[in-house]
C-alpha cells in the first residue's frame, strides 16, 4: 500500500512503529498530530534520506538528505531539484523516476549528484505519489551508495586486472574446486586446444590421457598440498586434437589450508623442450663414446708405438752401442781423434736411448701393464717430484687387483693431468697423493699447497685439462671434485665406482 492511500489513523500506527522509543508523550503528540506533521515525524525517523517535491520544488528535506549534498535547507527549498543532479544523469533519472510512480518499475534506481563543494556522489532511490496538504506530490526515499559504488568500481577493477594477469601468464592456468574446472585464463587454448568457455565447469579429467593417470595425479596434488602450499612435477597430458603433450605442472592451494579442495595449476608444455633434452643427451652420449672410443684407440696406438719404439729402436739403439764399444776396444793406442770422436758418438747414442726410454714410458708406462695401477703411482710421483722438484709424497691403501686395464689407464691419464696443472699454475712446494680403494669403489686424492683454484677456473670452458679429467671419469660413471683447502692449495679427488662398465 502506497503513503497515498494510508489513512491518517495508518499513517499514525506506521509512525508509531518508527518511534517505538520515543517517550510516552511524544506517542501522544503523534495521535494529534495534522497530515503534514506525520510526513515530516516519519522523514525524521527514517535513516535515509527523505524528501517530499510537489510542483516541481522540495517542500520538505529531512537531515539526511541535506548531508547528501552539503546544502542547507533554505538553500534547497530555492532550487530545482533537478540541479543537484549530474547533467549528464537528469533525462534518465527522471524517466526512472516517471516509470516508478506510474508503477511500471519497482525497482530503485540510481544516479548522480554534484554536492556543494564540488564532489560526485551516488545516490539510489525510490519515489511514490502521496497527497501533502492536499494535493498531489512525490515523496522520495534516498541512500547515499558513493562507497558501495567505489567499492564496486575497485573490485571490477581487481577483477578486470587478475583477468589480464592470467591472460598474460604463458602457461595455462586453471582453478579447481572438487576437481572441477570453474576458470581457465586464454593460455589454455594455446595448451590442449580448448576454450577456456569450453573447459568451464567440466572435470580436469579431459586434459588427461586416461582417467587412472587423471586419478593419480589428483590423489598425489591433493596429498602433497595438504601439508606444503606448492607442489610441482611432470606429467603426460593431451590435448583437444588427440595429441600427448608433457606438461610442467604446479599446483597451488587457495588459502593457508587445502579447504573443499580448492586449488590452482598452471601447466607448461614442455614436450619440445624435453625432446631437445634428449637430443642433446643422446647427442653428448654420442660424443662421449666418441671420446672414449678415440681415447681407447689413442692408448692402442701409444702403446703399439712405445711397443714399436722400445723392441724396434731400443734394440737397433743396443746394438749400436755395442758395435761403438768394439771399435773402441779395437782402435791402435795412438788414436786419439777417433777415440774421441767414438766416445762422442757413444755420449749422443747413450743420450738417445735415454731420450727413447722416456717417449716409450709417457706414450705408455710399462709399470702400468706389468705392476698395475699402484706402482705406477708410485712411479710417476717419484719422477715428478725429480723433474719439478716438489716434493710429492705418495699414500697408497690399493692392491689394483679389482681394477680393470683401461679404468687403470683412465685414473693413472687422471694423476698425470693433475700433476701437470700443479707444475704448471700451483705453485707449490709440495703435494701428497692418496690412492684407495674398497670393495665400491676406488679413489684418487692429490692435494697441493700452492695458490688455490678458483671456481670461474673450474668452469672454464677453455680448460681442457679439467674438461678431459671430467669426461675419463664419467666414462666409468665416476666424478672429480675440485675445491681450495686451507690455508692454502687444491685438493682434487676422483671417485670411479668398481662395478660400473662402459
């Protein structure tokens, strides 16, 4: 029932109601009051903003209304009540407003206003037709919703803004809840093929390959981000076209605790880049059995020329020597120029089997064949203390009699090339060699106390003594490791496991 056709007796008992409070005297003024005294009772009781309009001007503004805009009552009771109202809002606010009181809309509309100092506020209302001092008028209830609005307007904003950041993330990103798909951003078209409108409400089964693996997968998120607040893994996934992918997905719970199972993943896929993985894998394999092929042959050929130089040469060397010493013993007294020219050719025969013996043992150290391993450690310590002269102490806890010919070769090329790097930038005065083994594994050990390394010198691209001890190594699935000891020095140390095989 409108406020036009209350009687005076309904208007009172509605007023009453509004000021149950109101002190006992007060509920008595109200029974005598005249129909104007009701209206304005009522508009003072009222938490919104009340007003009553009747030819085109505000005949009554409660307080509310008046803090709206900022105007004083006399200052309103001058204007058109349409000039508070935003221009740009009047034709539509007063179609509204005509559509409500001819009660074909009922619904409270909403517009705006320009308050005295200059600021825009909204405004939401609901006008009737009532009759005041006998004749017709409109009585308008209004509430100030500028916040609502604002709070609105930043939560669109919020919205229009965690919408592009998902549609600029280059991995699909979708929301869960029960396993249920209820957003996806635009990269998941690019993903698996499908709309995000067309994955919306569906289960996240559909980008699985089948509903076991699906299963698994959900099982293990859900588990996982029960006690941490990220997870993330591999896994296959298909696309709308049929096609496998591997994706690279991490799941993400919403909120501190996994609650109606409510998570994010984004998923990656990275089926290109794991197949560039593998060709490069299978492409340094191919290069490594390329190096250990060429190493192999290499100390093949070594050996077959120290061979070749040691029975061949060595013995056209001896017997050279031996035709020299019968010359000599068979020239008259008085030669003198021919015993020093013979004595000559004996020093240079004498210094060319030296010089022979040395090329026979750095192509192959005979110890290495004919005593193994630990010897030639021993051995090749030894003489490289004599030739740099650092002292170089050897501690050997190894038979050799677990170790392989070439895993042999493979530690003893290791020594050598450490020793080489110690003569040539540590510096040193002295080092110490450990060699051990146990049923496992065998170790190598030498440590200096020269400068140190550095580590840009250990990744060094360029440096291939490092790079060639790393790949003898690996060839037995072993490591090196390189690091600085105080005060001062290297220690580098080689673990080959004995059970593995090329």
């Amino acid at each position: 029932m409108t406020l036009e056709k209350m009687t005076k007796k309904e208007l009172i008992g509605l007023v009453q109601s509004l000021q149950a409070q109101r002190p006992e005297n007060d509920v008595r003024r109200i029974k005598g009051a005249s129909e104007e005294d009701l209206y304005k009772i009522l508009a003072h009781s009222s938490q919104v903003g009340f007003y009553i309009m009747q030819d085109g001007r505000f005949q009554f503004i409660n307080s509310h209304f008046r803090e709206y805009g900022g105007y004083t009552e006399d200052e309103l009771l001058q204007m058109s009540p349409t000039s508070i109202i935003v221009p740009e809002d009047r034709r539509k606010t007063a179609k509204n407003a005509v559509m409500m009181l001819k009660e074909q809309r009922f619904s409270p509309y909403e517009f705006r206003i320009a308050t005295k100092d200059g600021r825009i506020k909204w405004i939401m209302e609901t006008v009737m037709s009532i009759t005041y001092k006998g004749k017709r008028a409109i009585l308008g209830n209004s509430m100030d919703v500028t916040e609502r609005k604002e709070a609105g307007r930043r939560l669109e904003e919020l919205e229009a803004l965690e919408s592009s950041i998902l549609d600029a993330i280059p991995q699909a990103v979708v929301g869960l809840h029960e396993r249920r798909i209820n957003f996806a951003n635009h990269a998941a078209k690019l993903v698996f093929g499908w709309h995000r409108e067309e994955m919306t409400g569906k289960s996240i089964k559909m980008i699985y390959r089948n509903e076991e693996e699906a299963d698994k997968i959900g099982a293990l998120f859900y588990s996982t981000l029960e006690h941490q607040r990220t997870y993330e893994t591999e896994f296959p996934c298909l696309r709308k076209d049929g096609r496998e992918i591997i994706c690279r997905m991490k799941a993400s719970r919403i909120g501190e605790k996994l609650r109606e199972r409510r998570i994010v993943v984004t998923y990656e896929d990275i089926t290109a880049e794991k197949k560039a993985q593998e060709e490069l894998e299978r492409s340094r394999q191919e290069l490594r059995n390329l190096s250990a092929h060429l190493q192999f042959v290499r100390e093949e050929e070594s050996t077959r020329v120290a061979r070749k130089i040691h029975d061949e040469l060595g013995q056209s060397l001896t017997a050279l020597q031996m035709d020299l010493s019968w010359l000599a013993n068979r020239l008259p007294a008085n030669s003198k120029t021919i015993r020093e020219k013979i004595g000559g050719m004996t020093d240079i025969v004498d210094a060319t089997v030296e010089s022979v013996h040395s090329i026979t043992t750095e192509l192959r150290p005979s110890l290495l064949d004919d005593l193994g391993l630990p010897s030639a450690i021993e051995w090749q310590a030894a003489d490289f203390q004599k030739r740099s002269g650092i002292r170089c102490q050897a501690q050997i806890a190894c038979t050799g009699e677990l170790i392989e010919r070439d895993l042999a070769t493979a530690v003893f090329r290791i020594f050598q090339e450490t020793l080489t790097n110690i003569a040539r930038h540590a510096k040193a005065t002295q080092c110490r060699v450990t060699l051990s083994e146990n049923e496992k594994e065998i170790s190598l050990e030498v440590t200096d106390n020269g400068v140190g390394i550095m580590q840009w010198q250990v990744d060094d691209p360029r440096s291939f003594g490092m790079i060639g001890m790393r790949e003898r190594a690996h060839l037995w699935g072993g490591t090196v490791h390189v690091r600085n000891v105080k005060p001062s020095g290297t220690a580098v140390r080689v673990i080959i496991p004995l059970t593995q095989r090329r």
